[in-house]
C-alpha cells in the first residue's frame, strides 16, 4: 500500500486584528434597508449559479436541497436533546446533525462540547465522569430541562416507522481517540437488529481532524466519511482525496474559494452541506447552489422555502438585490473574519488532536455497504 505525506498549505497573508465588536451584523440603518419591499422586490435578471449533479454521475438534473437539523431543532428546543431531535423530525428535517463524546465508563452520549457547563446544571469534562450515577442525572439549563441522551436512544428515535428516512451526521469531536470511538459506535450500531439496511445507509461520520481517516476506514467501511471544516483550503489539501463530503462553514462556500471548491465537487462527485444556516437569503443560496444539505437550526424554516421551491422554482430561487448586496453588509463574510475563525479553530484542533501534518495511507472512496446475511 503506497502512502502520501500531507502538510498544511501555508498562507503568506496577514490576518488583520479584529476591532472589538459586539455584533457582526449589518448596522440598523441597513437592516432596514434590506427588509424594505424596495429590495426584497427586487429581481434581477443574472441567471443563478450552475446546479450540481448528483455525485452518482448519473443524473445531471438539480435536486432540492435536504436540510438537516443542526443539534437537532436547536432553535426551539435545548440542543442535543431527544426533545430536540424528535421536533426537528416533525419539522420536516431530512436528517439530524449531532455531536459524539465518550464518557469515563465508555457510554456514547450526543453532546457538543467537551465540558458540560455551557448548557446544562453540570461541571467538568465529560470524558473524565461516568454515565451511571452521574451523567445521566444532568439536565440543560434551557427549558424544557432535558437529560444527555444516549447514541443508542438517538438510533432508536430514528427506527421509529416515522423516522427512517432521516439521516443521522455524526460530528466526531476531536477530544476522543478516534479508534476506541469508532470501536464503540460500531458496536452500538452492530447490536441493532437489521441494522445493515435500516440504520447503516443513513448514518454519515463527520471528521476534524485527518486522525480520525484511517480508523474510520478501517473500523467503518460502510459509513461514508464529511470532512467538517471552516477553511477550503484544509478542506483541498488534507480530505479531498479520502472524504466523499464535506460540511463546510456557509461563509466560506460563498466566497471566491467557495464558488470555485463547489464547482470541484460537482467534478468529483462529492457532496457539500453548509452550516449553520438560519437565514432566508443564505438558505435560498444553497438552494441556488443545488448542494446536498442545508444544516440549519431552523427546519421548519427552511420546510416553508422548500415548498415555495416545489410550487415555482424559477420565482422562488431568482437573485435578487437583497441576495447580492447581503454579504457586504456583514463582518462575517468577510476575509479576515473567517481566516480567523479558521485559524482559531486549527489551532484547537491540533491542540486537542496533533499536528494535521501527518502520513494518510491510500484510500479507496468506496463504501463497504455491510451484508444483510
């Protein structure tokens, strides 16, 4: 087997420094302006981008975005809760979007960050206490006050007759040690009845860091792999070759780099989702962009777009002023607001995972789908 060295492409820009900010949004005098009717009415006439095919390669005809439920309805109910998930499947969500930790008796519990504090009554790391006598007894701050569910209890609300068409995106929190992870979620997984059909062609991994490649490979063939990224670049140089997907930041989609990266996917047959989309304009976007998912913590959000979509498409997807002056009127689409972002999150990345420098060995993109024997 032939190996190849990857390194982090070197940027010889500078990041400029921040002014302190409480917002990154558009001032309220151009709020108004771009709520006003004089806008929103305002269709141009440019045709929107090129639609993608499908990464099969055998239809070249636009499909309809899926959208994906961010933590689950995030915006309505405390994140990574089943409460969560089951409103985001009643809003209509094709899939749910989750995030994978492991606790000190090695129980897998669907949660964000790797402390508990942010939202719910309970302190410390989560990898360092135990299910059974103390993380099952947290509840989130947020009301309705709701317990950590487990990966087991996530499956199970997507075995329901109502759910199997919902997909399940795991994001791989880069604080686990990818092989005991997977191990454990292959078990998990492996221990559902009927799982080869039922529950395998729904669940994706969602990846950081390129550690966690060849494990993922070679513990779970038949899950397709998402590289999760802010930074296009990274997204080239160390997953392009061994991911069938990415989910990448909506901001860095809809640069220069953005553009040019959608249309290399469309090439290569690989899959896009972006995130985290709650506004209408920047879901229309995607819409116009024919890629997979919209990751959104507003489903029922974007359940009204789509039907809008499915009754005129032409009207419901045409640019108009509105769509093309937005992203000036925000910090956040800007250079040095996601090179920052990026870096940042690199440098956590590498400070919790190692170095992104490290030896990939060749990998087939196939997908192992499991026998049902």
């Amino acid at each position: 087997m032939s190996a190849k060295i990857i390194s982090r492409p070197e940027s010889t820009l500078p990041t400029p420094a921040l002014s302190p900010s409480n917002s990154i949004g558009p001032s309220p005098a151009f709020s108004t302006v771009l709520q006003s009717p004089a806008v929103s009415e305002f269709e141009l006439e440019n045709p929107f981008d090129r639609l993608e095919v499908s990464p099969d390669g055998k239809n070249d005809h636009w499909q309809i975005p899926e959208c994906w439920g961010h933590r689950g309805a995030s915006a309505s109910f405390p994140e990574n809760t089943k409460a969560s998930f089951v409103e985001a499947c009643k809003a209509g969500a094709d899939g749910i979007e989750t995030d994978i930790h492991i606790t000190a008796d090695n129980v897998l519990v669907m949660f964000h960050d790797p402390e508990l504090h942010r939202t719910t009554n309970g302190k410390g790391l989560i990898h360092k206490q135990p299910w059974a006598g103390v993380l099952e007894h947290v509840r989130t701050t947020k009301a309705p006050h709701q317990p950590i569910p487990k990966f087991t209890e996530v499956l199970e609300i997507l075995l329901q007759p109502e759910n199997l068409n919902v997909k399940l995106n795991i994001d791989c929190k880069v604080e686990n040690d990818p092989t005991k992870l997977f191990t454990l979620i292959k078990g998990v997984v492996e221990g559902f009845e009927n799982w080869q059909t039922k529950l395998a062609p729904r669940l994706i991994l969602g990846l950081w860091h390129p550690k966690f490649i060849t494990p993922a490979v070679n513990i779970l063939p038949y899950l397709p792999r998402y590289a999760i990224s802010m930074s296009i670049d990274q997204c080239r140089k160390y997953f392009f070759d061994v991911c069938h997907g990415f989910s990448i930041m909506y901001t860095a989609l809809a640069s220069t780099e953005g553009s040019k990266f959608r249309k290399e996917c469309q090439e290569k047959g690989k899959w896009i989702c972006a995130w985290t989309v709650n506004d209408i304009e920047e879901m229309k976007s995607c819409g116009r962009w024919g890629i997979r998912s919209v990751i959104s913590d507003k489903p029922e959000l974007w359940r009204e777009i789509r039907k809008e979509i499915e009754t005129d498409r032409a009207k419901a997807l045409k640019p108009t002023l509105q769509s093309y002056i937005q992203p000036f009127l925000s910090a956040k689409y800007y250079w040095f607001h996601r090179e920052r972002l990026a870096r940042e999150e690199t440098e956590y990345l590498e400070r919790e995972g190692g170095t992104f420098d490290i030896i990939i060995p060749e990998i087939s993109l196939g997908i192992a789908r499991p026998s049902s024997q």
